[in-house]
C-alpha cells in the first residue's frame, strides 16, 4: 500500500514539475498580451485608430496582426514599446490628415456653454462650466475632433500644432 502511495505522490510531483515549467516557457495566452498591449496605448478612446477604443484596437493587434502604428496620439513612443514587446519592427505612426498633429480652438465668443464638447472630449482636454464660456487646454488635446460634430454652433475648429 504504501509503494502505491508513494508511486502517486512522485507522478504527481513529476507532473507538477512538468507543468510549472511548461508555464513559465510556452507563450501566455493571448488575452494576457492584448492586456500587455492595452496597457502600453495612451487610454485616449479617440476611436483615430478606427477602432472604438484602445482595448478594442489592442485586441486587433494582438489576434488579427492589426499595424502597430494607427494610434496617432501615441507618437513615436508607442510605436516603438508595442514592436519591442510584440517583436515586429518599428513603423513611423500613421497622421491622421494634412494637418495632424492638431488641436481643437473653441471660439470663445460662440461658446453657449452647452458642455456637448466637453462630454465628448475623450481626454478632459475641455474646461468650463454649464453656460458658461469653454477653452481647450492644448497640450491635452489629442486632436481626435470628436468634439466638433456635438458642437451646435459649430465654435469648435481644428489648428496645426
């Protein structure tokens, strides 16, 4: 009897061995690297990439083999942390027009103070109060325009940075 306990206990010793090392050598498992790459994105949810999110835009990348480059508020830095960590080489980002980078201006003799921009403003990038005059704080601003098209007097334009 106690051969036979002792015969279990080396297989499943053996087995456990066995399996620690397999995990710590096989690839991890793809929703642990769209994760790793999620993290690495800015978190602007500008949609500029063409996807709704980073999260979305990061699974891309991670199960469709999505280009590393289309996230124009991560610049250059992006790009080169998502190739070092996913092993593909460096590509220059992608501009999203022929005036990216941009920034939003708010004509502030316009502005009605409706918060419509602000709440679209994915990064916080717009300040004001409820009818109440609104600015853009341009170095948050990542010129993803998404606070043009809720603008109902249209007092929002884009300028070259």
């Amino acid at each position: 009897m106690w051969i036979a306990i002792l015969t279990l206990t080396v297989i499943a010793l053996i087995a456990g061995l066995g399996l620690g090392f397999a995990a710590r050598k096989l690839p991890s498992n793809s929703s642990e690297l769209v994760e790793r790459v999620n993290d690495l994105l800015p978190q602007t949810q500008c949609a500029q990439c063409g996807y709704p999110g980073c999260r979305p835009y990061a699974a891309a990348i991670v199960e469709d083999g999505e280009a590393i480059n289309l996230c124009p508020p991560g610049g250059n830095d992006t790009v080169r942390r998502l190739a070092d960590l996913l092993g593909r080489d460096e590509i220059p980002p992608l501009a999203t027009g022929p005036a990216a980078p941009a920034v939003a201006v708010i004509d502030e003799s316009l502005c009605i103070g409706c918060t419509y921009c602000r709440a679209a403003c994915p990064v916080d990038a717009i300040v004001g109060a409820h009818q109440l005059m609104h600015t853009v704080i341009e170095t948050e601003c990542t010129g993803c325009e998404l606070c043009l098209a809720p603008c109902p007097v249209d007092c929002i334009t884009m300028r070259g940075s």
